[in-house]
C-alpha cells in the first residue's frame, strides 16, 4: 500500500557521543540519519561548544543534506580533533535544524582528552610496531584493535578492502611511543556500514608496516 504523506521526522543514531581520545590527532565518528516520517526532511547543522561559542575541535563531512521518508539512513561523519585541546573534558553539540518536527534535533558531543605520555620506562615500551586484536574476530559490529608502537612517529591506521582500497582512516598523526587503542565501527570513511566479507587494517610508520585480517559477519 501506498504511504500516506505525513510530517518528516528525523531520527539520528547515536544521538549522542561520549570517548576517550588521545591528545593528538583526528577520531572520526558515524552517524545515521532516518526519517519516521511521511515527507522529506531538510536540515542543516550548526556546531557549537556547551558554552555556545564555537567549537573548531568538531567538525562535519557535509553540513546540509535531506532524508526521504522510509528509506535506508544516510550517514554524516564527525570529526574530533583533539590536537588544539588541553586534557581534560570538552563537550559541544551538533544542531540539526529542519522541518521536523521535533526540530531543533541535538547530537551532544563529550571528549575526554587524555593525557600525553611524558615518561615511560624502557622496559614498557613495545618491542616491535604491532597490531594487537582486543575484541573478536569474525565480528559483526566492527573491532577493537591496540597499536603497539615502539618509538614517537607519525603513524597511518586504516581499514582495506581485498581489493587494496582504503575503507576507512581509523588513525592519522604523529603518537607518542607506547600501546593506542584503536576502535573501528564497521563503518566507512561516509559513515556507511560496510558489508559482509573480508578486511584488512594496515598500520603504516616511516616505511614499516604491519596487517591483520578482520572478518566481517551479518549481524543476527
């Protein structure tokens, strides 16, 4: 049966995100943008710190866009960068406002910065750059993963389809030595969830690098 024409109402998941994050470099995140309602919805975003004031440490792939109703969810992908932050707590928002009805529709955003790794002894650095896998592989929600890295560098983290083609960029900058974690989504680099099948992530530094293989499953 046909739909009938009805309000837009649009609908984000996380309607919330809440991290911890290491003191340089970008963490990206995804977010899903449905419509509950009968009729197209128009939005655009405004991001701004708790304070009201603006927030350069966040950021958006795009900033207006539309949801047909009853369709599959589009993704936007935000972007924290916590190069410019004191450690500590940061928090803001991304406002969605459009002709929903339940507009404006409010993403809050917390950050905690950790703090830069100023001394370690010898003895607890890593030995050698590694990829440690801390969650289960196959997998259907994405994966946990620990970079071991034996000395301060700039360092690529990324997610690779069996054709070599880049999926998404988990981690980019220079880090501190010592063990990073490292969480993937199952999401692309456009906050698509990616299909079932098998991937690669490929951690890159000053002409080292090291691969593991991840296994992606349909969710039950």
């Amino acid at each position: 049966p046909l739909r009938p024409l009805g309000d837009p109402q649009l609908v984000l998941i996380p309607d919330s995100i809440s991290d911890v994050v290491p003191p340089i470099g970008e963490t990206r995140y995804g977010i899903d943008l449905g419509n509950d309602g009968g009729a197209p919805v128009d939005y655009a975003i405004t991001i701004e710190d708790c304070s009201g004031q603006g927030a350069p440490w966040l950021s958006v792939d795009r900033t207006t866009g539309f949801v047909w109703p009853g369709g599959a969810p589009r993704g936007i992908m935000v972007t924290v960068d916590a190069t410019p932050l004191d450690p500590g707590t940061h928090c803001g928002r991304l406002i969605f406002t459009s002709n929903s009805v339940t507009s404006p529709d409010t993403v809050d955003v917390s950050i905690v910065v950790s703090e830069p790794t100023t001394s370690q002894s010898v003895g607890t650095l890593p030995p050698r750059l590694a990829l440690e896998a801390s969650s289960r592989n196959p997998t259907s929600e994405g994966s946990a993963i620990r970079l071991a890295l034996p000395a301060p560098a700039p360092v690529d983290v990324a997610i690779f389809d069996v054709r070599g083609r880049r999926v998404r960029t988990l981690l980019s900058g220079s880090r501190p030595a010592g063990y990073h974690p490292v969480v993937w989504d199952g999401r692309d680099d456009s906050g698509r969830r990616v299909g079932p099948g098998v991937y690669f992530v490929r951690a890159a530094v000053e002409g080292d690098h090291v691969v593991r293989k991840l296994v992606v499953v349909r969710p039950h």
